[in-house]
C-alpha cells in the first residue's frame, strides 16, 4: 500500500515536472519568435531606407511632422526641400503637403508647409495641401482624396529614409500607385539617432500590420 502511494506521488510528480517544462519550452519558443521577427522587421526598415524609385509622377506627396506658426521644423524643411528638388527637375508638376493641426498653432502643419515651399520659388498653383491629418496614414488617405479629385494616378511618397517602409505599406493599402522618394538630407543622422528612429519605427511598423489584419 506505502509502495503503491509512493509511486502515484511520483507520477505527479513526473506530470507536474513535464507539464512545467512544457510551459517553459512553449515561452522560450514564443520569446524566440518574438525576437526573430522584431529583428526581421529591424533589418528590413532599415534596408528598405536605401530604396529609391524616384519617377516621373503626378505628384509628390510629403508626409507630415512638426510645424508651428513661426515655421517649419528640421525635419519637415528638408521633406519640402526634397519635394521642390522634384518639381524643380521635372520629376512631378504638382506637390501635396500633408499635415493637420499643431497644438496651439493658427495654421496647420500643411498650410505653414506650403509657405515654405513657396519661399523656395515653387508657385501657389503647384502647391496642394491636406489639413486634417495627425498620423502617417491620415496623410495618405487624404491625400489619395486629393489625388482623385485631381485626376492623379501616380504619386512619390516624399519622407525620411527609415520611415519609408511603413509608409509605402500604408500607401499602397490606400490604393496609391505609390512609388519611394526619401530625402537625402534626413535630419535623422547619427548612428544612435537612426536606432531611436529605428526603434520607433519598428514599433508602428509591426503595430500597423496587426492592425491591418482586422
């Protein structure tokens, strides 16, 4: 009888331990993935900045940052200088300069966009601007708005190198026969700076694919 209890505790035992490890197995297996594919898409943001399918198009569309009533930030400047590099050089006859609201601000992001787009020689009559947006895939569904009401059929994406993978994604989700124009002159330079950015691209690159599947 002792003999016979002794060995039903060791049976528990036994299912106890190998359902532990399981548990175990099963984590470390899914933290592995886990990693794998954030290091997946790391790789892949980061070699998709080097993209560039600067064509003749319709138009270029700049994607939004941040902006006040006194001017544009860094990083928008040099997004608008690289959409005027293209109307300039023929590449596009129009531009569209994304951007809603700031906190605080009188004009939005696009409208304070346009004027600096105008200061570099660029005329009133080549300049569109979409003025509801706060995100990266607000700036493209309106803009496609914009798009279709104009006739375009064909569009430059005009952002930074590391933010272009998401949002050539997102732009062709909308329907944009969309093609990759980063700018040269990214204010996001440095090592360390382009891992931050990296990181948080990431983050919204993953975030938006989950949110896709719904």
């Amino acid at each position: 009888m002792i003999i016979e209890q002794g060995r039903m505790v060791m049976a528990r035992i036994t299912d106890d331990s190998f359902c532990s490890n399981k548990k175990i197995y099963l984590l470390a297996v899914t933290i592995f993935i886990g990693i794998t594919y954030l290091l997946y898409c790391a790789i892949s943001i980061w070699n998709y900045a080097d993209a560039d399918e600067t064509k003749y198009a319709d138009t270029a569309i700049v994607l939004g940052a941040a902006a006040n009533d006194k001017g544009v930030s860094p990083v928008f400047r040099e997004r608008i200088y690289h959409a005027v590099w293209l109307y300039e050089n023929g590449y596009v006859n129009t531009i569209i300069i994304t951007g809603g609201y700031g906190k605080g601000n009188q004009y939005s992001d696009a409208y304070i966009g346009m004027q600096y787009a105008m200061e570099q020689g660029i005329p009133q009559s080549a300049v569109l601007i979409e003025e509801k947006s706060t995100i990266t895939e607000e700036n493209l569904e309106n803009a496609k708005l914009i798009m279709e009401h104009h006739n375009f059929s064909s569009a430059l994406i005009v952002s930074d190198p590391l933010h272009m993978k998401r949002a050539m994604l997102q732009a062709k989700d909308k329907g944009i026969d969309a093609y990759s124009s980063p700018t040269p002159t990214s204010m996001y330079r440095g090592f360390f700076v382009k891992i931050k950015f990296l990181i948080r691209e990431v983050f919204f690159y993953i975030g938006y694919k989950i949110v896709r599947i719904f």
